[in-house]
C-alpha cells in the first residue's frame, strides 16, 4: 500500500459527518474527536449514540441542514446517504472536500501499526477479543470496530499504542482499501450480491485483500475458501482442522462457556503440534472458540505471551448484540443476537443449547434484512434453523433498501417449510402483531433469541414490557 496518498489527519481538522449516529459512522466519530479534530455530525433520529458523542464534545444536529458544512475541511457519509443529502450537495458546491467512509477510515489506519480482521462473519467479536488481549498486554491499541464491547461500552478509541485494530468491511469493498500492516481473515461466505454480483467476485477479492499485506497474515483453516487462499500465501493457519498451524482442540462447551486447549507448531514448520495451554472462555458456541483462536494467533504473531493472551480471554466479556442476554421473565430467557446471515443463524441457535443447558424450548425470531439481499439468498434460510423448535420470521428490515415487489419475509417461511415441513414456523409480518404473539405464547423454561441486524433489537424488551403489563392488568382484576 506504500505510496498511495490518504488524507492527512496529523494535524487538526474541521470534520463533518452525516449519518453520524450510524454503527460505522459513530465509531469513527469517536476516533476522530479522541485524536482532536473538531467534530459535528447530522442524524435523523435522537439516540443514546449521539448523547455518548456529545458527551465528547461533539456538535450533533437531528435532521439535514445545508449550512452545517460550512467552513469544514472535510464532510463524510456512509454508503447509505444519497447523493441528493443536502449537506453533500452544499460540501460539493463549497469545494469541500467529501470523502468516503473508507477513504476517512484509510487515512486513520495510515497512522498506526493497522491490524485488522476481515471475513463474512466473526469480524466484530474477533476485532474485540484482539483489542481486549493487547490492551491487558498493556500495549493500548487504538481501534475502530463495528458494536460495543461489554465493559467499555463503546466501540472506537484513540490510543497512545502503535497498534489499531479495525474491521476490513467488504460489503462496498472497503477491505481493499485500508493501508494495513496485518489481517485476521475469518471466512468468505455469500453476501454483498448487489456489490459483488457473483460469488467468484468476492472470493477474488479477498485474494487481493490478502496479498496486499505485507505483516502477519492469520487465515482460518477451516473453511474451504480461506483455506485455499492460504496455500498461495505465507500465512499462520488458525482452526479445528489438524492442517492448522494453531489448532483448539478437547473443546468443551458447557454452563454458557467454553473450554479449550491449543496445540501450535512453529511458523513455517511442518513439525508436530506442541500444546501452548488451555483457554478459559467465558462465551458459548463453537465458533467462538474459532474466533478466540484466531485472535491468539494473531497476538502470537505480534509477540504477545500465549499465557498473557489466555489469561486476557478468559475475562473478555463479549460484544453487544452477540447472544446478548436481555433478561428473564417469569421463567422465560430473552436473547438478542445481531445474527443474519444463514452461517451465522446456524452456529447461534448450534451454541444456544450445550451440554448444561435445559430449555424446554428454543423460540427463534428472525427480522430478514435488506431487501435486494432477500430478493437472491432467501432459499439460503432453508435449513438454517435446524436447532429451533419453532422459528418465528417477520417482515423485511429494509436498511435503506427500495422494495422490491413479492419480495417479503414470507420467501424464507416458504423456503424453511419446503426443506421442513414438520417444523413450526410463524409468519407474522407486523411488529404489534408478533409482540403480543410472543407474549402470549412463551412459557416457563423458553429460550427466545431475536436475530437480525435491524431493529429487532428491541424486541425483547418491547415482549417483557407487554408480559409485566398483562399481568398487572389481570392482578388489578382479580
């Protein structure tokens, strides 16, 4: 990446963002305001997001308002604001410069030592357990990352460390564009059809992505793609697979965690493994033993101690958002998970049920997102809720996306009853309607996680208030 020219941030800027409250947008918000350029940011909508940054000192508008860029050296927006904003219009017709969020986040990461993991799924709770394992290393990494991690309750910081650690986003091909010293690549799996348009194309550019790194390169042996690419590159492997450089193995999922050993060989060795040690992990779920695993990898590479790293993870507390428990109400547990991609709904609803666990049953609740996604990939949910015992879908979270005609939820309730017809599955498209369902319906000893990346979020706080509220009710009756 040596020689290309990013915008420089060395010295205080005037910077612009519109659609600030957004989870790429705040993040490098933050990062921006921490290293002491003067902030402000335009939203739609009031949120906890845009007290926590005013908090910071940034100047937050709620609405579009074309005189807020004057005088800036810089205005940004995500892929989601149109061209039409009239905050850009006005940045253009004023000569401002307008960059994209991938050409602000580039000349970020052109200022340290950049780190980052890439993949279609993993790379948040990865990009955690890495910041997490180098700040206990006391070597206080910077990093931008895309949800909040439990305990700091944030998602980006500035700090003094030569390190930050960033996730390579490939859904507008942002990965291809940072200037980065090392990457974690988790998997490459089907998305981002409306970028990419075919699978071939994704694959390729992970390719590319990989070859432009010069520092340590940590690829997942486990998944076929990944695995592939690792042949035609010096990379340290990570997985369950014995081909792995790195491998976990004795894994023990049980009482909502997981415990595992790691074997590894020396980098560039074809020699037997030698166990490092043991890792305590206080989260459930397979693949977040794949995940802790490449994060140590990486963190080894670095220079960082396994027992230091080991030690680091067993009191990594998790990402919000990742099998996030919302509460427990006369008997039934909430969980909200930012699950929505079929792997992804597959190795949640896997690790809801370990060897401890005693359900009576496990209630799935799928928010569909995107509508130019559900328009080619909903025949990929077929099989994808195998582990509940009933799937509730609701209507499509459009996340800026136009409708498309005879493009709903119900294409994924047709695809999981033609794979399983025995299957309980609910179709209800409104959100009142699919509150007092679930309300209604579950009973002591469910399991209920919502999984979307939509607003779905706030559903099992909107289900236990209609409960509490019911029961009042019926207790001011009797």
């Amino acid at each position: 990446m040596s020689g290309i020219a990013y915008f420089d941030l060395s010295t205080p800027q005037r910077i612009h963002v519109i659609g600030i409250g957004g989870p790429g947008m705040n993040a490098i918000a933050q990062v921006l305001c921490e290293m002491g350029h003067q902030v402000s940011g335009s939203d739609i909508h009031e949120s906890e997001v845009l007290d926590r940054l005013r908090a910071l000192g940034v100047s937050i508008i709620v609405g579009h308002d074309a005189t807020v860029v004057q005088n800036c050296d810089v205005v940004t927006a995500s892929t989601a604001i149109p061209a039409t904003n009239i905050e850009l219009v006005s940045a253009a017709a004023q000569s401002i410069s307008v960059l994209s969020r991938a050409q602000l986040l580039s000349a970020i990461c052109a200022l340290k030592q950049s780190v980052a993991v890439a993949g279609t799924h993993g790379k948040t709770t990865t990009s955690a357990m890495l910041m997490h394992i180098l700040t206990t290393a006391g070597l206080q990494p910077s990093f931008v990352i895309g949800g909040d991690i439990h305990g700091l309750n944030l998602g980006a910081g500035w700090r003094n460390g030569k390190h930050l650690v960033v996730e390579a986003d490939e859904s507008d091909s942002t990965h291809l564009a940072l200037p980065l010293f090392g990457s974690i690549l988790t998997n490459v799996d089907v998305d981002h059809l409306d970028h990419f348009a075919t699978f071939d194309n994704i694959v390729e550019s992970f390719e590319q992505y990989v070859k432009k790194i010069d520092g340590p390169k940590v690829l997942c042996a486990d998944d076929a793609v990944t695995a592939k690419i690792a042949t035609s590159q010096a990379c340290r492997t990570y997985g369950r697979s014995t081909n792995a450089d790195v491998r976990a193995v004795n894994v023990v999922l049980a009482d909502g965690r997981s415990r595992f050993d790691v074997e590894a060989r020396q980098s560039g060795s074809t020699d037997k493994h030698i166990l490092a040690g043991s890792v305590e992990l206080p989260l459930r779920g397979e693949h977040n033993v794949l995940n802790a695993t490449a994060a140590l990898t990486m963190v080894m590479e670095l220079g960082v101690e396994f027992e230091v790293a080991a030690q680091a993870l067993s009191s990594f507390r998790g990402v919000a958002r990742r099998f996030d428990m919302r509460g427990v109400d006369n008997g039934v547990t909430f969980v909200d998970d930012y699950a929505h991609l079929p792997n992804e709904i597959i190795a949640v609803l896997r690790g809801a049920r370990d060897a401890t666990d005693i359900w009576s049953r496990v209630v799935a609740v799928f928010q569909p997102n995107r509508f130019n996604r559900m328009s080619v990939m909903s025949s990929a949910y077929a099989d994808a809720f195998g582990d509940a015992d009933v799937v509730v879908v609701t209507d499509i979270y459009s996340s800026g996306t136009t409708p498309i005609p005879g493009v709903t939820g119900k294409l994924v309730v047709d695809a999981i009853e033609k794979n399983h017809p025995e299957k309980r599955v609910e179709w209800i498209a409104q959100r009142e309607d699919l509150v007092s369902f679930l309300a209604s319906t579950l009973a002591t000893g469910d399991l209920c996680i919502s999984m979307g990346c939509g607003d779905i979020a706030q559903l099992p706080d909107e289900v236990i208030s209609l409960r509490q509220s019911e029961r009042a009710n019926k207790a001011r009756q009797r």
